[in-house]
C-alpha cells in the first residue's frame, strides 16, 4: 500500500529496536510505525513458536513473499495469493476449518490482518516440515510449491535473501 510502511522494513525496525530504550527508539522512526512493528514482531515471535520454527525464517519468507495487507495477487492457475505471506488460496478451506470460521471470514483475515496471515503461513510451513519430516529446506520449497521446479527456484531465492541479510546484519553490528 502506497504510503506505509513494508511489513518487513516495519518488523526489522521491530527486532532492531527490541532492545533500545523508548527515547532511543524515536530516534528509528515515528511511535505508530513502532508499535506496528512490535505487534508485528509479536505475531512472527508467537507464529514460530506454535509452528516450530525460527522467527528469523518466517522474516525472510515474509521478506521473499513480498506482500502487504491487502494485497490479492493473481496466479497463472487461476488462484490468487494473499496478505503478507501471500497465502495461496487453495488454502483458505483448511485454514477455514482450523479456524472453526467460514471462507469468506478466512479469505478477509489472510488478506488483511496480518497477524492472521503470519499465523497461516507459518502453519503451511509447519505442516510442510511434517511431510518432509523435519527438512527446513525442503519446507521452504514446499512452502511456495511441490513442483520442483517452481519450489527449487523459490528456495534459491529464499537462500540468496537470507545469506543477503545475515551479510547486511553482520557489516550493519556497532563495534
């Protein structure tokens, strides 16, 4: 959405200032865009922990997925991908019974609160580590397909960002 922050940049600055003094971090940025950013890292914190995964590993799916609340984003299949982590639609019916809640509810959720879209996407992921007994990367293929070449390509791209920004955090770390 024009105007508003990246959920990830919103989430780093979260994880960043996790440990400042509240003086200090109104030197980051203004105090909504803060406190967005530690409901948002609240959300990672709590969706990794129900899903068994590192946060870190749900920020750089957050960071390759690329999307926002709101958005609805199309597919050559005829589905579409929705929120933050760009649920795929084939999902909603699952998520919809996990929730105990209607499709159309489930749809509104992954497409605009993010804290349920983070919870979604990281329970895909979870049951993606289960049918791969436990390999995180071939979750993370799983995750965006279980064609091998779409999924192998996904996670090319999932390894390039997450070495990008563990290079990033260790050159960006006060001497």
């Amino acid at each position: 959405m024009k105007g508003r922050p990246c959920i990830v940049v919103v989430a780093l600055l979260a994880l960043l200032a996790s440990g400042l003094s509240a003086a200090r971090a109104a030197d980051i940025g203004n105090a909504q865009t803060l406190a967005q950013g530690m409901r948002v890292r609240a959300c990672l914190d709590a969706a990794a922990r129900n899903a068994h995964v590192s946060p870190s590993v749900l920020l750089v799916l957050l960071y390759v997925e690329g999307g926002h609340p709101g958005t609805v984003s199309d597919n050559r299949n005829g589905t579409v991908d929705l929120g933050p982590m760009q649920v795929n639609s084939t999902w909603i019916g699952r998520i919809a019974a996990r929730w105990r809640t209607t499709p159309q509810r489930t749809y509104a959720a992954l497409r605009d609160s993010s804290c349920a879209n983070i919870e979604a996407g990281s329970w895909i992921l979870g049951q993606a580590l289960a049918e791969t007994h436990g390999d995180l990367w071939q979750a993370v293929a799983f995750y965006h397909s279980h064609t091998p070449r779409f999924g192998e390509a996904y996670l090319r791209r999932f390894y390039r960002i997450a070495t990008s920004m563990m290079a990033r955090a260790r050159t960006e770390q006060p001497s």
